[in-house]
C-alpha cells in the first residue's frame, strides 16, 4: 500500500510538470504576475477559514470542557498540517489535535477525541450542502444539467451523504461498542483491546450526551463550519478581482463548489498532488477560461496550503519536545 501511494504521489508530480508544459509556463507566470504587490491578499480569506473552522470546534465540544480559542486554533493548525501531509483521507491530524489539547490544557482524551469526531461529521456534513448549493449553480451558470462532470459529483454526494448518515448512526450507537464487538471477533484485537475498553466506555458517553444535549451547540458548530465553506469563496473572487478580471458571484460561488470535490477526489493522494492541479484546470476550462488560468489559480491556492503547512508544522515542532514529551 505505501508503494502505491509513494507511486501515484509521483505521478501526480508528473502530471503537474506535464501540465505546465502543456500550457507554457511563461504564460502561468503572466496569469499569477497580474496580481502585483496586492498578491499577499489572496492569503486573507483562508486565514477567515481557520477561524472559523476553530469556532465550529469549540461548539462540538460539551459546555462542560473550556478550551482558550488560541489553544484551538493552534492545535487546529498543527493537525490539519499533518491531515495534509499524510495519504490518510485528511485524518491523520485528528488525533494529534486531541492530543495537543490532552497535554496543553488538560483536556479528557476521551472529550478530545469525541470533539474532533463531532467536528470532522459536522464539516464534512456542511460541506455537502456547500457543494450541492454550487452544483445547482454550477447547471443554471453552465444552462446545461447533464454535463457529465456534474451528474458524477451529484453521485459522489449522494454516496457520501449515504456514508454520513451511517457514521452518524454509529456515533449515536456507540462507536467505541461498535468497534469493540468487532474486535472482539477478531482473537489478535480482542486481548489487546481488554485494556482500553474503559476509555472506550467512555469515549461513547461523551459522544452520545453531546448529540442528546447539545443541540443547540450542534447547530452553531455546523452554522460556522458553512460559513468557513462560503468563506472559501471569497479566495476565488480575490483571485479574479486581483487579476482584473469580472467574474458574477454564481460563477466564482460554482467554481469554489467543484474544486471542493475535485480536492477530496485525491485524498488518497498527499494533498491531493496532481488532482487538484489537472482538476482545476478541467474545472476553469468548463467554465469558458484559459488553461493558464486554471493552472495559475491552482499554484497559487497551492502555494498557500504550503504555507499554512509549513506553519502548522513548525509550531507542532517548536513546541513538541519542549511540552509533549
């Protein structure tokens, strides 16, 4: 499994390096330059992401746990560095936000872990009513319903939803219950797991009284983590206005909807390497502009995912050795 991934993460390494043959790279470099001195704006709307995403954390945790919106949002940071970095499905950073919150504010693993849960559900659930607004968009824009780039994300959404609520329903069952059963079928993971069935308890208590308790924090969480969404599409208006171009709203609102699901299609991919870029470039073209275009809105919100990677991970190993160990 890890050649196979080490194998598409160069392929998707080709893929970009055959793209920007294709296109000129002269003529991505006239597309990005347009931006100037006000490039560094095009980084504000994302930084709107981040504090967002941090608010709807903070309301999937149970009134009872107080963590410091700081703490929140540098253990967010750290985590979704890791999420980007690892072919994990942007998972891999879920229990190292738990875990940053256990050691710095004494926050209950068994809180921690149920939080970052509750949050990934919550993202991933407003995330589909984000695309599926954009999609009805995306075909009134396009004045075409049967565009097959369309009809495959409308499937994807759907299996997703479909996976949604099964995850739900094991939250409410009992995750841990669940996962424990089957393990217990299972001789090498039954005697293992003897020694965390306690937490494990636990753990499915936490989750249960929050969606049996907290409802109203439920909908907050899910308000913000939409509006970190819809925030995202202010980095496609910055990117039209900055370049000079005029772009309607239900374009730019459209565009931000499929990249959306063209990122998530390659999450077997570290960061989606590869995908991201040659999607873009399909998604720019559908929408009447320029590969070069697509290409350059591609760098440059790649290049922005590398900076806030580089930053999550130097804070993760600034502070590591010095407080986590």
């Amino acid at each position: 499994m890890k050649i196979l991934k080490n194998m598409l993460l160069v392929l998707g390494i080709v893929v970009i390096i055959g793209l920007v043959y294709q296109i000129g790279a002269r003529n991505i470099w006239q597309e990005i330059r347009q931006l100037g001195v006000y490039a560094p704006l095009f980084l504000l709307p994302y930084f709107g992401v981040y504090l967002l995403d941090t608010l709807g954390w903070k309301y999937s945790f149970s009134r009872s746990i107080s963590v410091p919106f700081s703490t929140l949002f540098y253990a967010r940071v750290a985590g979704e560095a890791i999420n980007h970095v690892t072919p994990t499905a942007y998972l891999g950073g879920e229990p190292v936000k738990a875990y940053i919150l256990n050691k710095k504010n004494n926050v209950p693993l068994a809180h921690g872990f149920a939080s970052v849960m509750v949050a990934k559900f919550l993202m991933v659930a407003s995330e589909v009513i984000f695309i599926l607004i954009g999609i009805e968009i995306a075909m009134n824009v396009l004045g075409d319903r049967s565009n097959p780039v369309i009809v495959n994300i409308q499937l994807s959404i759907a299996t997703l939803a479909i996976f949604l609520l099964v995850f739900l329903a094991l939250q409410v069952y009992g995750f841990g219950n669940f996962f424990s059963k089957w393990a217990a079928k299972m001789k090498i993971l039954a005697s293992s797991l003897t020694k965390y069935k306690e937490a494990l308890t636990k753990f499915d208590s936490v989750l249960l009284d929050y969606y049996r308790n907290e409802k109203g924090r439920l909908i907050t969480s899910f308000f913000y983590y939409f509006l970190s969404w819809c925030c995202g599409v202010f980095e496609v208006y910055a990117f039209f206005a900055l370049t000079g171009q005029t772009v309607s709203w239900s374009t730019i609102f459209a565009i931000e909807a499929i990249a959306m699901t063209i990122k998530g299609a390659g999450f077997f991919i570290p960061g989606s390497i590869g995908v991201q870029e040659a999607g873009q470039v399909m998604l720019f073209k559908m929408f009447g502009f320029d590969s070069s275009v697509g290409l350059a809105f591609s760098i440059l919100r790649r290049s922005r995912e590398v900076l806030w990677i580089v930053i999550g991970l130097f804070l993760l190993g600034r502070n590591w050795e010095k407080k986590y160990c």
